[in-house]
C-alpha cells in the first residue's frame, strides 16, 4: 500500500499547494489527491522523482549489492548507515522514475 496525500483545497494558492505537495514527498507519500486540473502538473512536479534522486538511488542500488556480497545488509553509504528499508525505498523510486519514462515515450 503506498501512502496518498491528501487534498489541498485552496485552489488559488498554487506555491502553497508547491510546498504542501514537497514536504508530502518528502515524508515517503507517493502521490496526491488533486480537486482542480489547475493542482496536476504542481503535483506531479512534487512527486516526480529528480535526475539527482535517481542517480543516487541508482548508486544506493548498486553498494547494497556489492555490500550484500560481502555478507553485509547494512552499512555506512554517504556518511549515514543504511539497511534494507533504504534499500527499498530507492527501489521505489527507480520503479516509478520508469514508469514516468515509460509515459512521456
């Protein structure tokens, strides 16, 4: 189950619907209920993940696979320990980054 953001109902503030929508993204929500066509690219926008996002998650991938090698499931990844929750989220975000490529081809 991927958690959904719920509504932001003033549909006149848009930079207030920006912020709403990247902290959402930010806390692990995946998306956005939208009430007006005007809200669709703004949260789209919060929700698609960036070029630097997906290197990174790409990288994360790749040590988990070189440490999982050594016998390791966690480990120090730029200056922070990182486990298979980490792991999973940077699937996540590799899995809907092609999705969103697949879309726009």
């Amino acid at each position: 189950m991927q958690p959904i953001d719920s509504v932001y109902t003033d549909i006149r503030d848009i930079a207030g619907l920006c912020r709403e929508s990247e902290t959402a993204a930010d806390m692990g929500f995946t998306g956005k209920l939208t009430i007006h066509p005007d809200q669709i690219e703004v949260v789209n926008a919060a929700f698609t993940p960036s070029a630097e996002e997906i290197e990174r998650a790409e990288i994360l991938v790749r040590a988990f696979d070189e440490n999982r090698r050594e016998g390791k499931m966690a480990f120090t990844f730029e200056g922070s320990m990182v486990d298979v929750p980490h792991l999973k989220r940077a699937e996540q975000l590799l899995a809907i980054a092609a999705q969103i490529a697949a879309q726009n081809s």
